[in-house]
C-alpha cells in the first residue's frame, strides 16, 4: 500500500521542498499541506494518511499533549517531528521520530522508510520488549541521557525516541523513576547499578 | 458524536448540580461553599458564600465536559483573584488532604513489601513528592501566582511569560499513573492485594481531578493572563 502523508508546517518554502522530495519517493504520496494544526484531525480522517509530518513550534504550548491525543486518536499514524529550529529534545518525546532543517535529501528518504519500517513492526509485538527496547530501558533506568545512550548504542537520537516511546506503549509507564522500578522489579538492573 | 449536553445556568437548583456530576462534590471546600444548601439556585448558594458565579460554573463546565473551553467574553466576567484562591485551595486540598492519604495507605505497602522492594517504592515516592511539592509550591505558588498578582496591579516583570508554564506540568499525572502501573502491573501479586486495589481507586481520582485542574489553568487561568500580558506595553 502506498503511504500518505500529510505535511503540517507554516512555510511555503521547507513545506515545498518537503513535499518535492516525498513525493519523488515510490510508496509516497502527499496527500495534504497545512498551514495551522487547527483541522488536522478532521483532516487525518478525510485522507486516511497514515504518516503526519507537522512542525511542533506551530503547537504552542498545548503541544504535547495535542501530539499525545493525536496519536492515541489516530493509533495508526507515525507522527514525525519537522524541527526547523533549536528545540529542547524533551519536546520531542510524544513523537515517532524526527526529521531536520538540515538532513539532505537521501537522509529524509532513508528516514521516512525507516518510519514506516516501524509501524509495520509496531502492529505486530505488541506485548514484549524487544531486546533493543529492554537494552534502552536498562540505559534510561540507569540515569543515561538520550545522547549517551545513542552514543552508547550506537544508534540515532531519533532510534531512541522511538524505543523509549515503545517501552512506554508496552508497560504503561512514563517517567524516568518509574521505569528504574519497573527495571529493578523485573530483575534487569539491581539496586547497586543505581549507585 | 456525542451530543453536548444542556450545561447548567445561574437559576439551577444547586442540588441538581450535584446530582448531575457528583465529582463536583470535592469542588465545595474549596470554593468554601459549606453544605445544607436546601432547594437554593446556584446564583443563591454562590452569592451566600461570596463566591463569583461565573467562575464557579466555569469551574463546573471544565470539570463535567472536558471540552469545555470558555470565550474570550466569559473570561473577562470573572476576577483573578477568586480563580488563584480556588487553585490554591485546590492545592492545599492535594498536599494536605489526597497526598498524605494515599501515602498512609502507601506506608502499608512499603512495609509489607520487605527490604527488596519496600526501600524502591520507598524512593520512588519521595522522590515524586518533592516533584509535587517542586511545582505546586516553590513553582506555582511562589513564582507563577506572584507573578499573575504583579500583573492584575499592572506591574509587569520581566523575568517571566505566562507561556513558559505548560512545559513544566504534565510530569504530575504521568508518574502518578506509572504508580498505579507498578502498584497494579508489576508488583507481586500477594502483597496487600485489597490495600493496592484500594489506593490505585484513590489514585484515579486524584489523577482525574488533577487533569481537571490543569484543564482549569489551561483553559482559564493561560488564556486570561495572555489577554493581560498582551494588553500592557
């Protein structure tokens, strides 16, 4: 099937350009540009898009849990992050992955695959950690940041965005402490690995 | 969808108020609206307990219809200083009242849980207390609400803008449903099963009435402050 995607960014120029590139990809098609999130959920709905690519300065404050609703509302929407500017990492924990002002060409095509990658295996383990997903989960209980633990793995930022927001799908569990006791509870670290 | 249904004006009978969402029982002690209130209208009890009542049935709509979202006129009819005396009071009725609740019952299951879980869960709630405590008093309190104070009287500082608030909000509820997580999910299942199934029902409500709180500071106490800052120099 081929994936449809809607573009929500406030300029004409990147949304232009993003939408060049996307639509030069096979499986893509852009199937709506907005300019505002104000009528995207209707939207999500009218065009059946399974991939939304919105820019989270447009969301103000409410934005995190706009994304949050977003997906819960649309569960089987990848929503990606289009940062144009600098923006706390923090912010972008609601999303599914993120794509940059300044990633060439062929990383946005590797990048868009590798989301919609994600969600084919998203539907399918939906119960247990991966081994991935309990190697970040020992990482973040351990008191790592994101960076040291891409780092450390060896992976993206944006891969461990994705992994950390599966691990909370999976257990229920948001926070950073309550993660150390879902890990210590489980026999994956014991208490002097907080030391 | 749903249709929405008819919201209750000024000329309801208080009781029926009541009788139509019961949760908004837990609002009275801190709008200070005592009880034995008879057959009198909203308008009536309200006026009696000198409280506004626009804001209480503002409070009211957001707290019964959580897509309730007052206009730009609604929000000029009522006063800043009864909305910052109902979320303090609603403060001091989490801090003072809910927390130490939940954490009697908590206690149980700490000891309960002997020395390989007790001291985790132990840690795990002082440390989501002190983040409570964090944003709700040495936050909220001492620099959000000064700051909201400040402005009605027309001084403007420049040390702070009201849309630097929400980032630091959410954390609140997502641990307090992790705790629910782990009480139910995770912990084993012979520990004080009764006591967890009662402190994980106090915690939903908790948890619900803190999600009605922030939607009252999103929705009236943000937008108002905006419409302030916004009409100063």
């Amino acid at each position: 099937m081929r994936n449809r995607v809607i573009i929500c960014e406030a300029s004409e120029i990147i949304a232009n350009g993003l939408t060049e590139i996307i639509n030069g990809m096979a499986q893509f098609d852009v199937v709506a540009r907005l300019d505002s999130p104000e009528h995207l959920s209707e939207k999500m709905l009218a065009t059946d898009a399974n991939l939304l690519i919105v820019n989270p300065t447009l969301l103000g404050y409410v934005y995190k849990d706009f994304i949050a609703q977003l997906s819960k509302d649309h569960p089987q929407v990848t929503v990606i992050a289009l940062v144009t500017s600098c923006l706390d990492h923090s912010f972008l924990t609601p999303y599914d992955g993120v794509i940059e002002i300044n990633d060439s060409k062929a990383k946005v095509i590797d990048k868009m695959n590798e989301f919609v990658q994600n969600e084919t295996t998203k539907k399918n383990d939906d119960v247990e950690l991966s081994k991935r997903e309990t190697d970040v989960l020992v990482a973040v209980a351990k008191g790592m940041m994101n960076k040291e633990i891409a780092d450390l793995m060896n992976i993206s930022i944006h891969t461990v965005i994705s992994h950390r927001k599966n691990i909370t799908r999976k257990t229920g569990i948001k926070s950073v402490s309550g993660l150390t006791v879902y890990a210590l509870l489980n026999n994956l670290i014991d208490e002097n690995d907080l030391l | 969808m749903a249709k929405k249904k008819k919201s209750f004006t000024k000329d309801t009978k208080f009781a029926e108020l009541l009788t139509g969402d019961r949760r908004l029982l837990q609002l009275l002690p801190r709008f200070g609206i005592g009880l034995g209130f008879g057959e009198r209208s909203i308008d009536h009890v309200c006026q009696m307990n000198h409280v506004s009542t626009e804001l209480f049935l503002m409070v009211c709509e957001i707290y019964s219809d959580s897509s309730f979202k007052p206009g730009q006129k609604e929000l000029q009819s009522i006063d800043m200083s009864d909305l910052l005396s109902y979320l303090k009071a609603s403060h001091q009725y989490y801090l003072g009242e809910r927390f130490p609740h939940i954490e009697e019952h908590l206690q149980n299951i700490i000891e309960a849980s002997g020395p390989k879980f007790g001291p985790m869960l132990r840690h795990f709630y002082d440390e989501y207390k002190q983040e409570v405590m964090r944003h709700i008093q040495y936050y909220e309190e001492e620099v959000v609400f000064p700051y909201i104070e400040a402005l009605v009287n027309g001084q403007r500082t420049d040390s702070y803008e009201i849309n630097e608030f929400v980032h630091n909000h959410t954390n609140i509820q997502d641990t307090l449903d992790d705790m629910m997580n782990i009480l139910i999910k995770y912990l084993p299942g012979d520990i004080l099963p009764k006591e967890r199934i009662e402190i994980s029902l106090d915690i939903m409500e908790l948890s619900d009435d803190l999600n009605r709180h922030s939607l009252i500071e999103e929705r009236i106490l943000i937008p108002y402050v905006e419409s302030l800052e916004n009409a100063q120099p």
